[in-house]
C-alpha cells in the first residue's frame, strides 16, 4: 500500500499548456525566511573567531588581480577584492558575501521545489533541509571557494528544473552563465557539467541539442570561462598540477575515505537522508525531471571512483531534497490527518536536534565555556582561525629587537599559505615587509631584487632552515595564548632568525615550486 502511495504521489502531472497559478505568498516567502534567519545568524557569531588560512590564501590573492591563480579560478579572490574595497579588513564585511551565497541557496531550493510542483509545505521542508545541513551550514562561517560552487550547483539544478517544466529554451542561457561561472569559481564543477550532459544525452532531454538555444548557452559557458582558461594555457596548465598534486596528498592522508559516509552526515542532514532518496525515486519516476536523477549520480559516481573527498558532491543534494519534498507533500496529503501530523512532527523533531547539533559543531557561537570548547573539540576549521594575529605579532617583535642595520634589510620568508597571508595582510599595519613565498600562486610573485640579508624564517623545521639559510637560531615559538592545537602550533611551531640564502635566490626558486 506504502509503494502504490509513493508512486501515485510521485507519478508525473502533465505540463500545463499555460503558466500555473501564481504560488501564495506564504509559498514564495517562507523559504527566503529560513534564508534570513541562517544569514542572521551567520551575522551574529562570524566574527567571533578570526581569519581561517584559507580566507587569509584568498585576501593574498586579492591583492593582486589576475585571470588565474594556482590553487583555483579568479572569482574568489576577485569578489575578496570588492569585499576589501568596501568594508576593508573586517570578517564580517568579507564573510557577509559567503553569508548572502548560502542564503541564495537556501531560496534558490525553496523555489526549485516550486518548480518540480511543491507548494508551501514542501518549499518549507525542502529549504530547511538545506539550511540545517552540515555542509551548507559551514559555508556561511568562511570566506571559501566551495560555497560559491554550492551555489553555482543548485542555480543550475533550479534552471534546468525549470526548462524541464515549461520547456522555454531560452533558460538555457541562464544555464550557461551559470556553468561559466562555475567553472570560473571551481573547476571541480566539470563533474556536474558531465552530469548534466548525461541527463541530456540519456533523457528526453536530448531534443535540446537541436536548440540553438543550448549551443547559445554552451556558446556562453565558454566566452565567460575563456578569460582563466588562456591564462591556464599561458601558464602551461599549472592549475592541474597542482590539483593532482593536491589529490594525491589527500589519498595518502586517508582525506578519500569515507566518501559514501559523508554524503549521508556532511553533505545532507542526517535526518533528511529518507527525503533524499524520496526525491532520487522521485526524479527517476517523473520523466520531465530524470535528468535531475543524473545530474546527482553522475558527480556522484566520478568523485566515488576518483576517491574525491566526500564534501565535493554537497551542491547535488539541494535538488533531491527539494523533489523528496514534493514526493512526500503529495503523499502525507493521502494519509490520515493525524497520522500525516505525527509524521511531519517526527521528521522536523529529527531535523531540529541534528540541526543543533551540526550548529553546535561548525558555528563559533560561544566566545567562552563548555560550547565554545565542544566546537574547538570538533571542528578543526575553527582552530586554524586561532593565532594568526599572535604570529604577527610574534614577528613584529623580533623584528624590532634587531639593531637597524639588519632592519633596514629584513626578509621575511613563509612556509604556507597562511602565514603568507598573515604576514602580508595582518602585518601590514605593523609595518611588516611583504613576505617571501614558494606556495601556490606566491611563487609566481618572485623573490625581492634586493635580496634581504637577515631573514626571520616561519614554517620550517630546524634541519630545513638551516639547509636553506646561514646561520639559523631559534628566536621565538608560534603558538596562541589559548594553547589551541592546530596546524601552525603543532606542524610549525618554530620560527628562526637567519642570515642569506646559501644559494642564489635565483636557484631556490628553480628548485622551490610547493603546492598547499
């Protein structure tokens, strides 16, 4: 009985020949109201902590404009940029863009269900779905490229959804912005493109490719992506080393496994997992929306078969949620009121406690005492936003207990990305000089033509330095007055004083090019 209620439910209603009947207000708007309160309360706790090392990566880049960067495509740093020209060093001001993203997406879903036939309890269900999930959850705490790929994922899900349903081919333009977008926020968006495809190639959906709309669009993706993708050809494909290289660290740090584990407890709330799946049955059963069925398992299948990490499929999810929403909303509209009611109250029951529990893990919202700890405990991305400016200050106090003739000629070289950040962005109201660097897009910026003679030398070992640099002494310890464990307190906890380089500058960097 349960199956023949699922599959009535689920069955496919003929597309109107006109337009359907304006949703109620209450439909339209209580999906961007869940949107607001996460946004709220993103705004209330992001700026609790401090910069993580990635956002610090981001602000360096920032700095200086280009068409590409070595560990990813230029719209990130582009919009840090804009972020720092408005509201300056503040992580309020540059987290707010990260903030308005995940918000988007949390409407962006309310309105996808509306397309796949939802009304407003199913917009409802589906956008707090994707609000109390782990991965979206996180996205709004971080300046980050992933949560503008988030975005990307269920804007293009809500476009096709939306051809799919009125079967106007010139969405498909907005598809194709989208697409090039994305592939200028995060190249890992490849996979989803591949999904797509194959819902073209597989479904209904191949009468498309007799669209001169779809090769518009296509036409499109391209000449937005052209700009990054010459500079990737001008600089030999350097992107992809690096993601290779990137890959193969995180396979041997174990970073691949539990790939299938995550798309249960990271990607999606827990509590949504039976909704997710409803919306799969969903997408498979309505033939108008199949091709939704492949844009989730193609992605799925690749990262799965390339050992990806889990969290990289989260942007696939959005749309499951959204179509198990309107699976279910039909199907509690058949059962008994007072079973139908003890249902929705056990699955938002569910939704609440997972929710707070994720939100005690990701969201600094404690600045003291057992909450504050229990994220620290579990939360390794809230750790690495501890220290930075102690490091900066660490640094401008050796600095000013040198004589002047070695100040008038100090350097000061980084072991990643995020002390390089540091010392770049937070050291420059103590006067710091611009720091020297090997990793990622740093490299390409050079080494000074007045090569420094006292350099005061982060992130390496004591055997490194000395193998590197004359005359190394261990002058301080990068730690934090918490005494939290992190990446800089425990992997690079020494920071030396040296003279020059025992090599030409011009050598290091032939034989220096890192990657992190």
């Amino acid at each position: 009985m349960a199956l023949r209620l699922f599959f009535l439910a689920s069955s496919p209603i003929p597309v109107p020949a006109t337009e359907p009947q304006p949703a109620s207000r209450a439909a339209i708007w209580l999906p961007w109201a869940i949107a607001a309160a996460v946004a709220l309360l993103h705004i209330l706790t992001n700026g609790r902590y401090g910069f993580h090392r990635d956002e610090l990566q981001f602000l360096s880049d920032a700095r200086h404009l280009d068409w590409g960067y070595v560990a990813y495509p230029p719209f990130t740093p582009f919009l840090e940029r804009i972020g720092l020209a408005v509201f300056g060093l503040s992580l309020l001001g540059l987290r707010l863009f990260s903030v308005l993203a995940q918000a988007i997406a949390v409407g962006v879903t309310g309105n996808l269900t509306g397309e796949l036939g939802g009304s407003t309890r199913a917009r409802a269900m589906a956008a707090l779905a994707v609000a109390l999930s782990p991965l979206p959850l996180f996205e709004g705490t971080e300046f980050q490229y992933t949560t503008f790929d988030f975005l990307w994922w269920v804007l293009a899900a809500y476009f096709i959804a939306r051809i799919a349903r009125t079967g106007n081919p010139r969405w498909w333009l907005a598809v194709g912005a989208v697409i090039g977008y994305g592939l200028l926020t995060k190249y890992s968006i490849v996979f989803y493109i591949a999904g797509i495809l194959a819902g073209i190639a597989l479904t209904s959906a191949r009468r498309w490719l007799a669209s001169g709309w779809f090769w518009a669009a296509s036409a499109l993706a391209v000449l937005v992506f052209l700009p990054n993708l010459l500079w990737l050809i001008h600089h030999d494909c350097i992107s992809y080393t690096f993601l290779q290289h990137i890959h193969l660290r995180d396979l041997a740090e174990g970073r691949g496994e539990g790939f299938f584990r995550d798309q249960l407890m990271i990607c999606i709330n827990v509590a949504a997992v039976p909704l997710a799946l409803t919306g799969l049955i969903g997408c498979i059963v309505d033939r108008r929306f199949r091709i939704l069925a492949w844009m989730w398992a193609v992605p799925v299948a690749l990262f799965a078969f390339s050992r990806g990490r889990g969290y990289y499929t989260a942007g696939a999810y959005p749309m499951l949620l959204a179509m198990g929403a309107v699976v279910v909303e039909r199907w509690l509209s058949v059962l008994p009121r007072k079973v139908s009611g003890l249902l929705q109250f056990s699955w938002y029951a569910a939704m609440a406690a997972v929710g707070a529990y994720v939100c005690a893990v990701v969201l600094p919202l404690a600045t003291s005492g057992p909450l504050r700890a229990f994220a620290l405990a579990h939360n390794g991305d809230l750790r690495e936003e501890i220290g930075w400016e102690e490091l900066v200050q660490t640094v401008a106090g050796i600095r000013d207990s040198l004589p002047p003739n070695q100040r008038a000629h100090l350097g000061i070289t980084t072991g990643n990305y995020g002390e390089y950040g540091a010392i770049e962005i937070l050291g420059a109201q103590a006067g710091l000089p611009t720091p020297i660097g090997t990793t990622n897009s740093e490299w390409y910026r050079g080494y000074p033509t007045n090569p420094p003679t006292t350099l005061i030398v982060l992130g390496l070992k004591e055997k490194e330095a000395n193998t590197l640099f004359t005359g190394c002494r261990l002058v301080a310890h990068n730690t934090n007055r918490e005494n939290i464990r992190n990446e800089e307190s425990v992997d690079h906890p020494d920071i030396f004083l040296c003279g020059p380089p025992r090599q030409p500058w011009e050598q290091i960097w032939r034989e220096h090019r890192d990657f992190g």
